[in-house]
C-alpha cells in the first residue's frame, strides 16, 4: 500500500522534506508547481516523484499534505484545501514560523475527516530555492509540532513517525507557547538587526568610515539583517502581538543600560555582561536552529604570495568543501584574518586539523 505525501511549496525546506522521504519504501512525493519549468526542474532535480500544476490533482487521494508556501499564502491554501474532496483522514501540516493564526484557521474551517497539524521544523540556510534543498537539513534540528486541541493522537503519531525520515527532534507544544518562544529566539533578533544596520546606515549617510570599518563582529551579528524582506514582514505582521510585547521588553533593556551609563554604573555594566555569558555558555553548541548556523574557522596566515590559492588548494585536495573565504580587514572581535565558511559542520572539522597539521593558528 502506498502512502502519497503532497508538497506545496517545493523550495529549499519542501525541496529537503521530498527529499528525506523520496525512495522509501511505500511513499510516492507529489510537489506542486506553479509554472512548467518549475515542475521540470523538480523533476530533473530528482526531488519528487510526480509534479503537477493541480491543486486538485496534487491534494487528490493524499494521506499527507505539507504547505511549505509563505506565512502569507497558509490560510489561502488551507481554504483552497477545504474546497476539495480529500482522503478521509487525511493529515494537512505546514512549515511556518508562526502558528497559533494556521491553527486557528483551520479550527474555523473544521474540514470533515481531516486533521491539521500545525509544523515548524527549525532548521534554516543562508541560501534558499530547491536547489539548496538538502536531505539533511533537518537533522539534528528541533521539528515542532503544534496540535490544535481534538486533534486524534493516532494522527499525530502519524505525523510524527513519518518526520522520524529527516532524522530532526521532534517537540510538542501549544501554538500559542510557541510562537512566545520563536518571537523571541527568532523574531525579534531580526528586528534587532535589521534596526542596528539601518541606524548605522543613517549614521554612513554622512561618513563613510561608518560602513568602511563595520567588518568583523558587525557583519557577524547583523548577518540576518539580509534576510528576504516579504517573507518577514509577513511573519511578523502574523505575529504581531507577540511581537509588540517583546519589543517592549526589548525597549526595557535598552533603558536599562541607558540608566547604567547614564549613572557611569560600572558594576551594573559587569553584572549585565556576566549573567548574558553565564546564560549563553549554557546553550548547545553548533545545534541546528531558526537561523541558519555558519560552521568557520577563523586562521592567522602570513601576508606572503599565493597562500590564499595554497590553502584553498590543500583543502580541495582533501575533497573539503569550501563555501566562502574572506580576508578580514577589521579584526575587532575577530580572532584571525581570514574567515574560511562551510556548510557542512564535517567540512569545518576536517578542515581544522588538516591546517593544523600544517602549522596554520586555527581559531574556532
């Protein structure tokens, strides 16, 4: 007996979700496209099985559905969905970050025999599109799964067996508890960066030393600034009272250093620094999360002719995959002056010891 997984949205995390499924035994991917060359593309990508341009024929006799689309466009094909003749006991899940309006969504539509089971699998790239789609993403990744209340438990170990595929953590939890809890370890460090950018550049306007020196730790900490503008304006306006009560929490830390230096409180400023780094050591290491992890390895190298090739050369010998290589002009709180990238935590670490064998200073 075969069971048939649908997949609206097949880029980079409906791609690698075909792809953790793809070729086992008894399960048959149809994706959804909504151009020819899209569904090609799948297709010679070896990503799914089947593509279609049809709703209908991609929902038709499904046991599961997974709407990989933006935030924005969830409640659109949850209505979609609740149009058509589905499978009885069919179980409809979803990708997004936000979860308690999805669930709410489909509560108010109660579709006969079918159950929704709101997903987020926290797991992220710095690239995007099917073709960064990877069957071990998820890996190691906490996958949440967000049951609105009546939801079968026979449905949700469904669920939750099928996903055992990408090898991710599996959490349970209210829609509501997690969009509090991915507000503030997801949402509001991108509205913290994407401020901090845009008041340095305003302060750049008027002298370009601003954006001359913001290299090192500034690019590093504001890296997620870069992130795609609609699909975060989308969740965050899904998420907007979550949001408007962190970021007057957020404002209240502000004063509060603001009340520090204001009383040239340097006790106060100590303590504040040492109870973030007692909280930070305390969490995992390198676990894969929301925001996509960068596996580098900072080195120090002499300023002689063709190192930058014989490093690169030394790697690619090893069959380490180098993503990116920087040479970094402002070292401030950068140990290092070349940052080697690499998307696989594997590469990073073979990539340390073959340079340490060869005399380079590895800093990780």
């Amino acid at each position: 007996m075969t069971t048939k997984i649908a997949i609206f949205g097949v880029g980079l995390i409906g791609g690698s979700l075909a792809l953790c499924f793809k070729g086992k035994e008894g399960l048959t991917i149809v994706g959804h496209a909504h151009r020819p060359e899209s569904a090609s593309k799948y297709i010679s990508r070896g990503v799914v099985d089947q593509a279609t341009l049809s709703v209908e024929e991609a929902a038709h006799d499904a046991d599961f559905i997974f709407l990989c689309v933006p935030v924005g466009m969830l409640e659109d094909y949850l209505q979609q969905l609740s149009k058509l003749p589905l499978k009885p006991g069919c179980i409809i899940t979803d990708v997004g970050s936000t979860k308690a309006s999805i669930a709410a969504c489909a509560v108010s539509l109660d579709i006969p025999g079918v159950h929704f089971i709101g997903g987020h699998p926290m797991a992220g790239s710095e690239r995007s599109g099917v073709e960064a789609a990877s069957s071990l993403l998820f890996e190691n990744a906490y996958y949440v799964l967000t049951p609105p209340p009546g939801v079968p438990d026979d449905a949700y170990h469904a669920l939750e067996s099928l996903l055992h595929h990408t090898r991710a953590q599996i959490v349970r939890l209210d829609p509501e508890r997690h969009d509090e809890i991915v507000g503030a370890i997801s949402h509001l460090p991108h509205i913290i960066a994407v401020a901090l950018v845009n008041q340095i550049r305003v302060y750049d306007d008027t002298d370009s030393l601003y954006s001359t020196l913001a290299a090192g730790g500034f690019r590093d900490i504001t890296r997620i600034a870069s992130s795609d503008p609609i699909i975060w304006r989308d969740i965050l306006l899904n998420n907007r009272s979550v949001m408007l009560r962190l970021l007057k929490d957020w404002n209240e830390e502000v004063s509060s250093f603001v009340r520090l230096l204001e009383g040239a409180d340097g006790v106060g400023i100590e303590e504040a620094f040492q109870e973030a780094n007692g909280f930070r050591s305390q969490l995992p290491e390198r676990r894969k999360g929301m925001i996509a992890p960068l596996f580098d390895l900072h080195i120090d190298v002499p300023d002689h002719p063709g190192i930058i090739g014989r490093i690169a050369t030394e790697l690619g010998n090893q069959g380490i995959n180098l993503s990116n290589l920087q040479i970094i002009e402002s070292r401030e709180d950068v140990p290092g002056i070349m940052r080697l990238s690499f998307r696989q935590e594997n590469d990073m670490e073979r990539a340390k010891v073959l340079l340490q064998q060869h005399d380079y200073t590895v800093y990780v």
